[in-house]
C-alpha cells in the first residue's frame, strides 16, 4: 500500500509542533516534560498505547542523553522514518535553546528580582507536581505484584534516605529482575 505524501508531511510538521509545543512551555527539563509527551503521544494524538509509551521510555531513559531527545528521536522514527526523528527531535530541541539564548541575554537583569524569582520557584513545584503525577498514571501500572512495589519502595528509600546514585539503583534494579528471570525460567523448564 502506497504512503499519501501530504498525510506524511502534515505528519512530520505535527511532530514538529507537538514537541516544541511541550519544550517550549514545559518548565523543570526532561522529568516534567515526561508525563506531558506520553500524555500527548497516547491520550491527544493516539500514536502509542500506554504500553507502547512506557517502552519508549525504558528505552530512552537506558540510553545516554536527555530523554525527552530520546523519546522525540524514537517517536518520530517510529511514526515518520528519518524525517520523522529529525523534525520530533529539532522540535525538541530548538524552543528551549532559543529561550537559554534570551535569558543568558538578559539574566543579569532580573535576577535579583523578586518576582522573577517567585515565578521560578512556583514553576519548579509544578514541575515535581507533573513528575508525582506521572507516577501515579504510568509508573503505578506497571507495579502490578507486591515484589514491584517492595522493590520501588526501596528504591525511594536507598535514593532518598541513604542517598544511593540512580544509576547504582538502576543496575541493581536490572540485576535483581534478571536474577529472578533466570530462577523463573529454570524453575518452569
């Protein structure tokens, strides 16, 4: 079946506008912009299902860079091929590099200002909020045995209490599954 050029191409400048849409108004980087992406990916626009969605972010979250860069290069190639990836990504990318640009200008003007600071500070709880809320419509659906929720229990409590590095908690967290992958699959076979 042939692919309709005009519906590839509104495709890809929608690609486009999704992402620089969300980078643009999205204050706190990459973990407040998460729930705003799979939001708009499964619920708005209808291009992944949750599940699909919550592989995108495995995915983007294994590999090095910032993730909303991963997720927009992986929903992009997926949806529209190389242009796909190149217009999720740039759209991605060029908000926020514009607007670093102008308050790197313009910092020293209203740093000291107590307004400017204020909206700061309210958009960075804001950001926390979108992270918390993520949780509880993604990350929880996926914590589907009293195992998954021991473990994520104590992954918050190694990296908030004992300070634990992320990373140390990630491929431990690896660890652990794939230790009991191997017990399953011994034990079944």
């Amino acid at each position: 079946m042939k692919k309709d050029p005009a519906a590839s191409h509104r495709l890809i400048v929608d690609l486009f506008l999704s992402f620089a849409r969300i980078s643009l108004f999205t204050v706190g980087g990459g973990p407040a912009m998460i729930p705003l992406v799979i939001d708009m990916a499964t619920e708005r626009k209808g291009w992944f299902s949750k599940e699909e969605m919550m592989e995108c972010l495995t995915i983007s979250q294994s590999l090095p860079g910032g993730v909303i860069i991963n997720m927009a290069t992986y929903i992009g190639r997926r949806l529209c091929g190389t242009a796909g990836m190149l217009a999720a990504t740039f759209g991605a990318i060029f908000p926020s590099a514009v607007l670093a640009v102008i308050v790197g200008v313009f910092l020293g003007s209203f740093g000291e200002n107590v307004y400017a600071i204020g909206a700061i500070q309210g958009a960075k709880a804001a950001a926390a909020g979108l992270v918390l809320a993520t949780f509880f419509k993604f990350g929880a659906a996926n914590l589907k045995s009293r195992l998954s929720w021991v473990i994520a229990a104590l992954a918050l409590i190694a990296i908030i209490v004992f300070h634990v590095s992320v990373i140390f908690v990630i491929v431990a967290g690896g660890l652990f599954g794939w230790i009991l992958y191997q017990k399953k699959k011994s034990g079944a076979g």
